[in-house]
C-alpha cells in the first residue's frame, strides 16, 4: 500500500531559527495537504498543493510540492513558540477516497 | 457553528467491553472519516464513508465496525475492547473525498486496561 514518510521525525530549535520539514511519497500524489497539530490538540488544515513544482506561501510558511509530485516540504522562516506541534502531511491513499497521513514531525521551539 | 462533535472525550474500558465512539459533523459534509493516533504512528485511518450509504476499511479496520447513521453522523464501535485499541480517536469529514481539506473533531482519549 502507500507510504508517506516525514523527516525528520522531532526537530528542536531556538525561537528565530529556519525549520524544514520533508514528506515523501511511495506512489505519485494528485494532490498533497498539510495539516498542524499543536500539543493536546486536533489536526487543522494549513494548506493543499495540486500542481508539479507548486509553492504556496502562508506568512513565513512556505509549502513546495515537487515535480514529480511525489514529495513535499514545509519551510518555517524565523520560527515561533507560536510554531510549536506537529506537521503532518497527507495524501491521496490509492482512492479519491481516503488520505493517507505521513508520520510527522514534531517542531519543538525554545526561546 | 460546532464543526465536526465527538462524544466522550475520554472513557475508561476494560478488556472485553464494548462502546460505541459518537461523531456528527453540521457542516453538511459528504465524507466522513475515523483516524486513530498512537505515538510515533501518525494518524492511521481505521474506516471512512465516502458519502452517506457507503462505507469502506482503512488501513488498520480489525476490531471495529462503523455505521453512517445519515449524512451527519459516522459512529465507530469497539465490539470488545483491547488494550492495543488504547489511543485517541479522531473523527473528520470533508466536502467530498480527498480533494478537500478534512475537518478534525477534538477528540476521544481511549484506554483500555
């Protein structure tokens, strides 16, 4: 079945540092979304790419979906206390149905 | 405007037990789903409903059955619980299969002892 792997699994940074996120693809994807999880919380969607080599920017979130469409990344610039959760990414799971979720990567930020 | 609802958000079972896992969405959505989170595991779908009538297994469907009530309710039930179905439960709904962002309930924390 497909795989969806993150890395890096955690990532511990000081407030003001870059933080990047990967997502990988067994299977190319019609479309990959994002979601963020804060501590004790539910996933809440930030974003979906459709298009090869797309980059959509929220703030100093900026997405890329790659060429192939089989991976992704989330680049934070200047991270945030605020940034602190977990970054999941998703994708299509063999239907149109369902969305497979990748396994994460938890974004911890100290001052 | 409540979103997707989830009741309980936290039970206590022991081995053997059974429960059911109520989740309504007010956003007159399609697609209704039942994740599962464990640690280091990320979020693992157990069942889904693409559309009211229809429903399908996820990745990790042993130990559990679903019924789409109607279009707004999706239950999940545990016809007797383990201590490997200790987790948290997350239901979502989406306007209509993956080319939609999913709507995440808040939650039921589930241990069974």
């Amino acid at each position: 079945g497909q795989q969806v792997m993150q890395i890096p699994q955690y990532q511990h940074v000081q407030e003001g540092e870059d933080f990047t996120t990967y997502c990988n693809s067994s299977t190319t994807l019609s479309n990959i979304q994002w979601y963020k999880q804060r501590p004790g919380g539910h996933p809440v969607f930030l974003i979906q790419l459709v298009k090869s080599g797309e980059v959509k920017k929220q703030k100093r979130l900026t997405f890329q979906f790659g060429e192939a469409k089989k991976n992704s990344s989330l680049h934070i610039t200047a991270t945030q206390t605020t940034d602190v959760g977990t970054y999941f990414c998703a994708g299509p799971g063999g239907t149109a149905s369902k969305l497979t979720f990748g396994t994460g990567t938890r974004l911890q930020v100290t001052l | 405007n409540a979103g997707v609802t989830q009741t309980p958000k936290f039970q206590v079972l022991k081995t053997g037990q059974s429960m059911t896992l109520q989740c309504a969405q007010d956003m007159n959505h399609n697609s209704m789903y039942w994740y599962r989170q464990d640690p280091g595991m990320g979020l693992r779908l157990i069942y889904y409903s693409a559309s009211e009538g229809t429903t399908d297994k996820g990745e990790v469907p042993n130990g559990y059955n679903v019924s789409r009530l109607n279009k707004r309710e999706f239950s999940l039930r545990l016809e007797s619980a383990a201590p490997s179905q200790t987790s948290v439960y997350f239901c979502a709904s989406s306007e209509l299969g993956t080319s939609a962002p999913l709507h995440f309930g808040n939650g039921t924390r589930l241990t069974v002892t």
